[in-house]
C-alpha cells in the first residue's frame, strides 16, 4: 500500500469511527490472488466480526468505478470468497455511490459518506 492510499484509508476510517462509534480495523496480510489492497475486520456492537476486502482508489471517478465493479465480480469468482468488497476513497460522489449500492459494494470516503452493513447494522450516510 503507497503512503497516498495509507493516508485515504487512516483518514477515512476516523471520519467512520466519529460517525457511527463502529471500528473498522486493518488486517493488512498477504491476499492470495493479490486482488485487493487490505482487509478491513468489522465488529459490530453484538461482537459479530466480519473481514471485508478491501480496494482503496484515492481518486473515484466513473472510469475508475467500471474498472472498480468489475475487480470485485473478478474477486469474488477468483477468491470464492464471502467476504463483501468496500472501497475507500477521498470522495465519493452521490452518483457514485448509487451505483455501488445498487452493485452491493460498500464504501467510506473522506468527508464522512458511508454504505456498510451486516446482518446486524446498515450504515448509510451520504450528502456530505
């Protein structure tokens, strides 16, 4: 992980971390296809954990995102992993985030948007 994308991550998850009062902790271990950037572990207020694969993209335009949604079905049918993608970003816009909850991917940015669930909590915070 380079420096910029370390920096998207650590801010993004303080910004998450003040909204909600959820953790999310990087689990930064070697991903077998080398598909993904870290996995970030998820706890939410029952102890249920869930590990999410996870992409950061510092800049999100629409061509990164078609780029974006096709890694995670590559991911998926590469890892037959269960684990649920989220990309980190420094922003992510309205339209942008339309289209990754339609495609089931959830995200954190920089100014505090959010798209995160489990069987036990649904995060959704956008407009920022």
């Amino acid at each position: 992980m380079i420096e910029k994308e370390k920096q998207v991550l650590d801010k993004a998850l303080y910004l998450f971390h003040q909204n909600t009062g959820f953790e999310l902790v990087s689990e930064i271990f070697e991903e077998p296809n080398n598909m993904v950037d870290c996995f970030l572990k998820f706890a939410n207020n029952n102890g249920e954990k869930k590990l999410l694969a996870t992409e950061i993209k510092p800049n999100l335009t629409r061509s990164v995102l078609d780029y974006v949604i096709q890694q995670a079905e590559l991911y998926q049918y590469k890892s037959k992993s269960n684990f649920p993608m989220l990309i980190v970003s420094e922003y992510v816009s309205e339209p942008i985030a339309e289209e990754l909850m339609r495609q089931n991917i959830f995200f954190l940015d920089c100014v505090g948007n959010a798209y995160l669930k489990n069987d036990a909590v649904f995060v959704l915070i956008s407009g920022k």
